[in-house]
C-alpha cells in the first residue's frame, strides 16, 4: 500500500492547492482563487501517469484503464453524491431564496459539487488503479528478480510477492479486522505450454500452517510467469487488483506442490 499512498498523496496536492487558496480567498489574504497553476500541475501529472500507465501496457501487458466492473462502480459512486448534494442544493436555494451569498452560494454549490464528483470519479477510475499498477508492476519486478538468482532445475516454480492488508493506515478497527491479502506468482520453466494446477501451504512465522488453497487450472505459455488465481480470486476487478487467496495473518512462508500436462490432454 506504501506506493498506492504515495500516488494518491501526488494527485491530491493539486486539488488541496485549490482548497488552500480558497481558505486564503475567504479569510481576505487573496482576491479570487487559484485554478490554473493547480490545474497545468494535474494535466502534467495525468499526462506523466498516461505515459507510465502506456510503457506498464507495452512491457506487462496492463489495460491502461480498469474493467467495465470498477469503472461501473465509480461512475454508480459519484452519481450517488451528485443526487445527495443536487437535492440539498434545491432545496436550500428554496428554503434560503434570496439569503447573501456569503450565506448560500447556489452558483458556488454547483461548482462545488461538480468539482467534488469529477475527483470521485477521476480517484476511483484513473488515480486508485495507476497506484495498484505502480505496485503490481513493482511487485512482479522484485519477484522476476528473485527468481532470476534462484538456482532449480523445477519444471513449475511458485513465488510469494507480498502478504498484506490493503490499508493505508494499519492500526484503524477496519484494518485491524481485515484479512491478508496473499500474491502469489507461479512460472511455467518449460520450454512449451501447459495446464498447471499448484497446491500451497501458507505458514506463520513459526512455520505453522494457516491454509491450504488449490489454485485453479492455468494455462501458462512457455516461460510465462503471473498471479496464481484461485476460487478466492476475484475475476470481476482488473488484474492489478487481484490476489491468490486471503488469510487471517500474514503469510510468512509457504510450500508448494504441482502438476502439469500439456493442453493438448484430456
């Protein structure tokens, strides 16, 4: 979550710069509020993460932009607020008709939630997924590492990326009850392609077992590496945003079994 939390912390400065000099607006230190300075440091950034998000789809084969299910729910997400505060605005225009401005700006609301439901939109559909890239991507370049000074003569090699809570802040009560989420990635070392099916075993620090999860059966070209997928692998978010299995503590260390045929059999 480390890089998710810096990239979201990136593309909200723009959008906190606003807000500061709308707090300088209100208390007089400024004349009107500065939109076009914070405005060119968004497009540059948005520009930066196209150009990332296009060598993430060349080099790893990533969308460059999330599912129809993740963009649904963003869309469904900013829709909601956009009712909530229409509603509000209406009927304050009604109920307060011909208060002061400095009391109910019904122009300013607009603006306001405009503004406010395009970055609902803009976190949950562009910023949030470019996070979970970054991190895959960094994830599976530590992973390609290490199997690269691993030394087997294995036809199926299984490797644990990470086991962590997707939270931003660990000690909050959501964190504290939510479950680990374990990435697990497994490499076809053969030089042809084949169905594959693995059998880990998750273990604790003291090496004790936590679970044991069948994967499902993959197809995996000669070479080819990516995230074993599971029954507990949700196929209705975008490859970034999946994981093998959950479990109630972290994954310290694991074992594996495999097996694998050649497409071609029944």
């Amino acid at each position: 979550m480390a890089i998710i939390s810096v990239v979201i912390l990136i593309f909200l400065f723009p959008f906190l710069w606003v807000i500061w000099t709308g707090v300088d607006v209100k208390n007089g230190k400024k004349a009107r509020m500065e939109w076009k300075k914070p405005s060119i440091l968004l497009f540059i950034l948005l520009l930066i993460s196209a150009l990332i998000s296009f060598y993430f789809y060349r080099n790893y084969q990533l969308p460059l932009f999330s599912n129809s299910f993740e963009t649904i729910i963003g869309l469904v997400l900013a829709g909601v607020f956009l009712v909530i505060f229409s509603i509000i605005n209406i009927i304050a225009s009604i109920v307060y008709k011909g208060a002061p401005k400095s009391f109910h700006n019904p122009k300013g609301m607009w603006i306001f939630t405009g503004v406010f439901c395009f970055t609902i939109l803009f976190f949950i559909t562009w910023v949030y997924p470019f996070g979970e890239k970054s991190s895959y991507v960094y994830r599976m370049e530590v992973a390609v590492q290490a199997l690269s000074e691993s030394e087997t003569d294995e036809e199926i090699t299984v490797l644990l990326m990470n086991s962590e809570k997707q939270c931003i802040r660990r000690k909050t009560e959501r964190c504290i009850d939510e479950d680990y989420q374990n990435y697990f990635l497994v490499k076809n070392n053969l030089d042809e392609e084949k169905e594959v099916q693995v059998r880990i075993r998750a273990l604790n620090t003291d090496k004790e077992e936590i679970k044991v999860v069948d994967s499902n059966i993959m197809t995996l070209g000669a070479g080819e590496l990516r995230l074993v997928e599971t029954e507990e692998t949700n196929d209705n978010t975008s490859i970034w945003s999946r994981s093998t299995f959950t479990t109630e503590i972290r994954t310290s260390y694991y074992e594996y079994l495999f097996r694998f045929r050649d497409p071609s059999e029944e």
